[in-house]
C-alpha cells in the first residue's frame, strides 16, 4: 500500500507539466531606442543557443522618421502601401524606420513585424529602431516576444 501511494505521489509531481510563460511586451521607441542618437532597448531577456526566439508588430502598430511621408510600420521605409511610408532606401542594411534586434554587442538584424528564428549566440535581446538620426523620430511599437514559444516546462520531482 505504501509503494502505492508513493508511485501516485511521484506521478503526480511530474504532472503533464505546465504552459510556458506569456509573451512579454515592450515598447520599443523610435526616438530613446534608435539605432543612431539613442540607445537600443535592453529587454532583460536572456537567450541560449538554440532558443527559438519570436517576435511579432501588429502591422498596424506605426511610429515615424521625422516628419512628413516617413511613417511606417516596423519593417520600415519600404514603399509598401499602406503601412511602409515612402521607401528612403536601406541604413545599414535594414530599411530606415525598421525594428532590429541584436544579442549582446553583435551585429543587428532584422526584426520587423514578424521574427521567427533559432537563436545562435547567448545573451540579452536588444531592440532598436534603425534610423541615423533619433531627433526628430518619434511614436512607439509594442513588440510581443516569446522565447520558445509552446514548449512545455516539465517541473523536476521533489526528493522523496
């Protein structure tokens, strides 16, 4: 009776395990967090090689590159209607007025309104809005990041 009652008390701690966190959300601005004239937003978030890391804009969510048509969406000044304002050509590599993200001090990439990768390097997440001069930028996104997104956390048994 006994070994029956522990076997059900150490199935019932692994359990079927528990939901992964929820997205967090963070406002990226385009004037404090540009690439240029501002600094890049430090997440807090921590990742490990082989994390897989998303990222999502809602692609109605816009801030802008001074004054004028350069209102955009965060895949930035590409031209594209309705949300990509006028296209003023690549910085850097990325269109102006895109989301970029890097880990740590490495080099950027595109982030834009949809992230989807397996992350190669550890570190903290940092996101900027690319741009060469922060002055007259203005307005925010909301960027939702999941780490490992529907991975499933199997807590470890408690010692008996």
């Amino acid at each position: 009776m006994y070994k029956l009652a522990a076997v059900a008390l150490f199935t019932g701690l692994l359990g079927a395990g528990s939901a992964s966190a929820a997205p967090m959300l963070v406002d990226v601005f385009a004037q404090a967090n540009s690439r240029v004239g501002g600094a890049a937003l430090d997440t807090g978030i921590a990742v490990q090689v082989g994390d897989q890391l998303t990222i999502d804009v809602a692609i109605d969510d816009l801030w802008a590159a001074g004054t004028g048509p350069r209102t955009s969406n965060a895949d930035g000044l590409n031209g594209i209607a309705p949300y990509g304002g006028n296209n003023f050509g690549l910085y850097n590599g990325f269109y102006y007025g895109a989301l970029i993200g890097r880990i740590n001090a490495g080099a950027y990439f595109l982030v834009g309104t949809s992230f989807d990768q397996i992350i190669n390097e550890a570190g903290t997440l940092f996101l900027a809005y690319n741009d060469s001069n922060a002055q007259d930028n203005s307005g925010f996104v909301t960027a939702s990041i999941d780490l490992n997104p529907g991975q499933v956390d199997v807590p470890e048994p408690a010692s008996m």
